[in-house]
C-alpha cells in the first residue's frame, strides 16, 4: 500500500470522518461547514455521499492505523458506523459489520482502557 502520510490520505480520512460524525451528532451547522470544506479540499465530485462511501472501505480502514493513537478509536468507530449506514441504504458493495470489525473496536477500546488506567 502506498504511504498515506506522502499521498495525503490521512487529512483525507479526517475530514471524511468529521463529515460522518457531524451528520451522526446531527450538528447540520457543522455538518454543511464540512460538506464545504471536502469540496474545497477535494474538489466538487466530494460530498457527504463520498464521504460516507469513502468511510466505509477498507482503503479508509487501513489508513486509520497511521493516526494519532487518540484519534484511531473515534475514526475506526466512524469507519464502522459508515459500514452500517452504506449497507443499510444500499451507497456501494458494502457488508455490514461482522466479527473481524468488532475483534478490532474491542482490541482498541481494550488499548485506550489500559492507557488511561
């Protein structure tokens, strides 16, 4: 796989997760601030639609690992809530979440726990 920190992907998977968490929080001011700001980033053919489709693939997963600790946790839980909301409303070839994904949110919360203890 490609470096995503050379290749600009990380700011990417940032932005795309706060696009994805702003509409599950359904903050629409912060919502429709960062529907701008991927068109601005990205160019016009980014929305909240590809955000989403983005989110919810394994590209976007593997990305995540080249985060800041604290930021994998909420970024892997948006990746798994886009999973659910791209299967659920048909936005691409997307499965559900199965045991692998949970396996990894448990192995992370698991991290955290111990961090902070």
């Amino acid at each position: 796989m490609v470096n995503p920190l050379e290749h600009g992907e990380l700011p990417k998977v940032r932005l795309c997760s706060a696009v994805v968490w702003a509409w599950t929080n359904v903050d629409s001011a912060e919502f429709k601030r960062l529907k701008t700001a991927l068109k601005t980033e990205f160019g016009s053919g980014w929305s909240a639609t590809a955000a989403f489709q983005f989110m919810s693939g394994q590209h976007a997963k593997a990305v995540l690992e080249y985060g800041l600790p604290e930021e994998q946790l909420p970024m892997l839980t948006v990746h798994l809530i886009a999973k659910e909301v791209c299967a659920e409303y048909g936005l691409g070839a997307v499965n559900k979440s199965d045991q692998v994904d949970r396996a990894q949110l448990l192995t992370l919360i698991g991290a955290r726990q111990n961090r902070i203890q």
